[in-house]
C-alpha cells in the first residue's frame, strides 16, 4: 500500500469523482438494472448458474466483453459438447486459451445439476468463494468474486487489471506484481471501506468503477 497521505488524497479524490458517477441518472439507472438482473439469474436452475460459472471461467485473463459475445454463441454448449468440440467452438470464436478452458468447463460439470444446491448450502459469501476457488479449476477469487456477483451476491470485489489501475492512478494502491489472496484481500477491503462512505454495496462500487476505467457497464 502507499503512504497514508498519498492514499487518503487519492482516496478522497476517487470518492469526489465517483460521487459525479452516479449522480449521472442514466448510469445510475443501468447500474440498478445490472443489480436486479443478477438478482433473477441467482433465482434460475442450476444449469443457468453452471452456464454462468463458465462465462467467469473463460473471463480470466481474457477480455470479458468477448467473453460475453462467446457465451451467448455457445449457450448450451457449456453443458453438453465434448471437450474437444467446446475446445473447437473457443477457438473459432477467437478465444486465448480454448483447450485449457473447454478442459476445466468440461471437469466442471459435476456441479452442472447441483450447483444452485451448492450456493443455497452456504451462509456466508466468503466461505462460499473459498469453496468455489478450492474446488473448481480456472477459478481464483477475481472469477469467483465475478461469479458470485453475478448471481446476486454484493458482499465481493471483482479485482481484475481494469480495478487495479484505476486505483494505482487515484494512489490508493501501488500495482501488485502478482495477486496473491492476501493482497487480494487487502485490496477487498480498501474497496469496502470505500463502498461503506458512498453506501454502496461491493457489486454496485464495482460497475461504477468499471464504467469510470472502461466507459461501459457489463456484467
């Protein structure tokens, strides 16, 4: 982290500028519309949920707006190709790392049926993401905090490089070389602090900031 003077100045001017952010009614109203959105898909079957976890599995170190493009291409591809033709379909769909990926959605898949199951099971978030993080290939805190939130859940920080560098820019943090769940964490809880003064949840800071760093409000 950086000196406590350096930080409380970027942390005050990252607070001022997303103040201005969401007294902007249409982003504010996106916002709102994303939160109920991951709200209903947190209340679908466990296949939709599976479907989901693989649109998280495919975002790391991959952009997730052609994550998006290649999950509404495959839809229910994720549950029944064989690895080798979902490997196929990531590939002619442009994505980095297609035989890797299509391995851990295909390893994944015993979770397909149960997995809202799963989720249901667990009375507290973080316990939740470390069992995610601990039992399904491909996935670290940044994908199960993504998939998490994207099922409703506000209590975690999707900390990916777009998060990471607005927050080194502000000063708040100095850009990890590597992030480690302890730093991950530390990050975590800057964000919290920072959600906490704008009473904000975690999910709704994160599309925010994601629309001060990249102009958009994804998923």
């Amino acid at each position: 982290m950086l000196g406590s003077a350096s930080g409380a100045n970027g942390r005050a001017k990252l607070i001022e500028d997303l103040k201005k952010v969401i007294s902007n009614k249409q982003v504010r109203i996106t916002v709102e519309k994303r939160i109920l959105e991951f709200k209903e898909l947190g209340s679908s079957p466990s296949e939709e949920m599976f479907k989901e976890l693989c649109f998280c599995i495919l975002t790391a170190n991959f952009s997730a707006e052609r994550g998006l493009l290649i999950q509404k291409e495959i839809g229910d591809g994720f549950l029944n190709y064989s690895e080798e033709e979902l490997a196929n379909r990531l590939r002619a769909l442009g994505h980095r790392y297609p035989e890797i990926r299509a391995r851990y959605i295909v390893n994944a898949r015993k979770y397909s049926t149960n997995l809202k199951d799963i989720v249901r099971s667990f009375k507290d978030v973080k316990n939740l993401r470390e069992w995610l993080v601990k039992n399904i290939k491909g996935i670290g805190y940044k994908e199960a905090s993504h998939f998490l939130r994207n099922i409703g859940f506000e209590e975690v920080s999707i900390i990916d490089f777009h998060i990471i560098n607005l927050l080194t820019k502000y000063g708040l943090i100095a850009k990890p070389k590597t992030l480690t769940k302890r730093r991950y964490l530390e990050i975590e809880k800057i964000l919290s602090e920072i959600a906490k003064e704008l009473n904000l949840s975690l999910g709704e800071l994160d599309l925010y900031l994601w629309y001060m760093e990249t102009g958009k409000i994804l998923k």
